[in-house]
C-alpha cells in the first residue's frame, strides 16, 4: 500500500498565516481582519507588510463580520481572523444576514477548531461549527488536513467568488502533502487504494486515517483512504465510486457527528448507493479541558478509533 511520510510536525494556523502572507504580495485586493487575536491567527506578517490592508477590530467579532461584508462591495476580498467558536456560534446571525443571504465574498477563517483547542476547554473547543456552515445556503466549507494543505487552500479561496468558511487548528500535527500539490475547492483527494473499506476523513483525522490504514493492512484488510478537504461542496463522484467497490465507509472527523462529514455523506450514500457507514466523531457532546492528544483518544478520535470503526463496518457488509 502506498505510505506517506511526516516531513514534521506544524500546526495548521500557521499555514493559514503562510497563505495570507503570500496573497498579501500577490492579490493586492485581499484585506485581512482580526478580532484581537493576531498572534493566535498568525496574521503577524500580513500586518507588518502591509498595514494599510490590515484591521485590528478588537474583541468586536460582530462588526468583524459587518466590515468585512461592506469592504467586498468595493471589490476587497477580505479574510477575517478568529477562534472558531467566535467564528461561527458568536456571530452566526451576522453571517447569515450580512454574508450569506447577500452572497458577500467574505473569507471566514477559524482557528482552534475542535477538541485539540485543548485546555482552553469545553466553551472553546466548538464541535458544531461545521454543521452550522454548511447548512448557510451558498457557504463553502473547507477543513484542511495539514500545513501544507492549509496554506494551499487559503491561497485558492481568495481566487474563489462567494463565501468561505475556512476551518483550522491549534496544535502541531503531522504535516504530509506536498507542498506544491494544487487546491482544488470541492475534489477529494485520494491518498490510498483499497478493496475491503473506505475510509474518508476530513482535517486533523486525515493522517490518523492513515496511520489506522496501515494497522488494518496489518491484519489483512485493505482500507481505501480519501481526504475530504471540501465538506460542502462535498465530492459525491469520489465517494460512491470508492463505495462501490469496496461496499462499506467510515467517516472520521474531529466534530460532533450530528451535523458533520458523516452526515453529509450519508446522505449521498441513502439517495444513491446505500451501504454500512460507521461514524468517528463526538457523540453529541462538549469537550472539557485537557491535552489534545488526550481528549483525542477519550473522545475516539484517533486511529485507533477508526481501526475498531472499521472492523465493525466490516462486520456489517
């Protein structure tokens, strides 16, 4: 099976910054926001290198959103910069009026996402952030794996009309695509063959995905892994071909199962090829404060997780 190596550990906020630092030299039109978390955001470069183009909104996340609605209307693509939580919960009623229903080319970008937001603790790690994007009507929703990934997407959004919820995390994590691979908003990528299951994953799950194909290859079973980067709009071509051979799926992601990837895939799977899906994902359920890689594997979201999923799919076919 075909193996992927961790060139070394980096933490997605940083390729976050990487691609904003880039676009601020290349797209003269993109602005950035941020609501007194720059450093967090990784957003340092951009306002250093370009100050005229850059907003401190302060602890203000509701105007963040209304300005950045109103500077698209002059042709400015901004991005705006926050904690996922005060994202999306904080300020969905400004997303909703002022950048969906307006159609606003708005870059939603969210930082410490999930359980690995870690010991900041339950208010702050939001599970529910994906599932409230999604349902917005003409809002892309995109959660990268890697830096390299991350970096990749920020740059392809700016390129992108309409609105973008851009999700990210905190932590260091394995850091394994190449870093010249090209974005493309809504086509899943296919890391692994396989017969026996599929295995999508979206986000921090990626790597544990393959971590977990490789222990099932282990045993004789062999997983078919694609990375979903794109959860809305979601690559229905990609899935049902995989499922179709292999004739059963686990979904893994670092997000409350109500309202995630999972659901989103299994209504392509009921509408066209129904087959056995498992789901790794919180269980409608906060988090609580503690060391990512310790929430991850209480909350079973891990490879080891996603290996017992699989055998029990596989039970099921």
């Amino acid at each position: 099976m075909k193996t992927y190596t961790n060139t070394g550990n980096k933490d997605t906020r940083s390729g976050f910054g990487a691609g904003l630092t880039e676009l601020g030299k290349t797209n003269e039109n993109v602005v950035a926001l941020c609501a007194d978390l720059i450093g967090s955001l990784k957003m340092d470069d951009f306002k250093k290198n370009h100050p005229e183009r850059f907003f401190q909104v302060g602890i203000a996340e509701a105007n963040m959103i209304g300005l950045a609605a109103g500077l698209t209307i002059g042709g400015k693509v901004p991005f705006t910069g926050t904690f996922a939580n005060f994202s999306t919960g904080r300020v969905y009623d400004q997303i909703r009026q002022s950048v969906a229903y307006s159609g606003k080319n708005v870059k939603i970008c969210a930082s410490h996402a999930g359980l690995t937001l870690g010991e900041d603790g339950a208010t702050h790690q939001i599970l529910e952030d994906i599932g409230l994007m999604k349902m917005l009507p003409g809002m892309t929703v995109i959660n990268p794996c890697d830096y390299n990934q991350t970096k990749a997407a920020t740059i392809a959004i700016a390129e992108h009309e309409g609105p973008v919820y851009l999700r990210f995390g905190r932590p260091s994590v394995a850091n394994f695509t190449p870093a010249d691979q090209k974005f493309e908003i809504g086509k899943a990528l296919h890391l692994v063959d396989g017969t026996d299951v599929t295995i999508v994953a979206t986000g921090h799950l990626v790597w544990e995905a393959l971590e977990a194909a490789k222990t099932l290859n282990d045993k004789g079973i062999s997983a078919e892994v694609i990375n979903i980067h794109t959860i809305k709009p979601l690559d229905h071509a990609a899935i049902l071909k995989s499922v179709a051979k292999t004739g059963c799926i686990v979904t893994a992601e670092e997000h409350n199962h109500l309202g995630g990837l999972g659901e989103s895939v299994s209504r392509v799977l009921t509408t066209n090829n129904p087959v056995p899906q498992e789901f790794v994902a919180t269980n409608d359920t906060f988090g609580e404060s503690g060391t990512p890689a310790q929430l991850m594997e209480k909350y079973g979201l891990n490879a080891e997780a996603i290996v017992k999923a699989t055998e029990t799919v596989l039970n099921r076919k």
